[in-house]
C-alpha cells in the first residue's frame, strides 16, 4: 500500500486527515442544527437534522470505487518465494 520506509508517515498523514475530517464534522454539524432552529428548547426539526445526518455518513461509499487499484499488487508480490517450503499447510522460511 506504501512504499518502504514511509509507514509511520503515511500513518501520521492519516490520523490527521481523520482528526481534521472529525473536526469539521462537528463545525458542519453544527452549522446543521442552527440551520435546522434545533436548541435546547425547540425539538420540531430534530428528526429531520437525525436523517440528514446519519446519511451524511454513508457520503464517502460514494468515493469507494476510487480504491480499486489499492491493494492488486502488495510487497508480498516483490518477494522471492524460492525459500518458502509449504509444511503441513504453514509456509516456513528454507534457509
């Protein structure tokens, strides 16, 4: 999935579009219920605001089709598999 070497990088670019992505969420969501009038004493738009919110956690399977290609070829494939012995169905390193 990544380049050798670059792991803990790839990891720290990861929890950071995640800690940004959970930052926003809250901003956006609530942007939402202002939007919505939803406060501490007005609940008339509360199931509207549930909806709208719950399916704009389904919006990123939109974008899964983007992974196709991720994962077809994995540092398994840039191994040589001439000393790997099969032995009662575990595979142990020859040499």
């Amino acid at each position: 999935l990544c380049p050798p070497g670059i792991e803990a990088v790839l990891f720290a670019t990861l929890m950071s579009v995640f800690n940004g992505a959970g930052a926003v969420g809250t901003e956006v969501g609530a942007l939402l219920t202002k939007m919505m009038g939803v406060t501490e004493s007005n609940f008339d738009n509360l199931g509207v605001l549930t909806v709208l919110c719950n399916v704009s956690s389904l919006y990123p399977l939109l974008f899964i089709g983007w992974l196709d290609g991720v994962g077809s070829s994995g540092e398994d494939d840039d191994n040589d598999d001439e000393n790997v012995v099969d032995v009662d169905g575990v595979a142990v390193m020859n040499g």
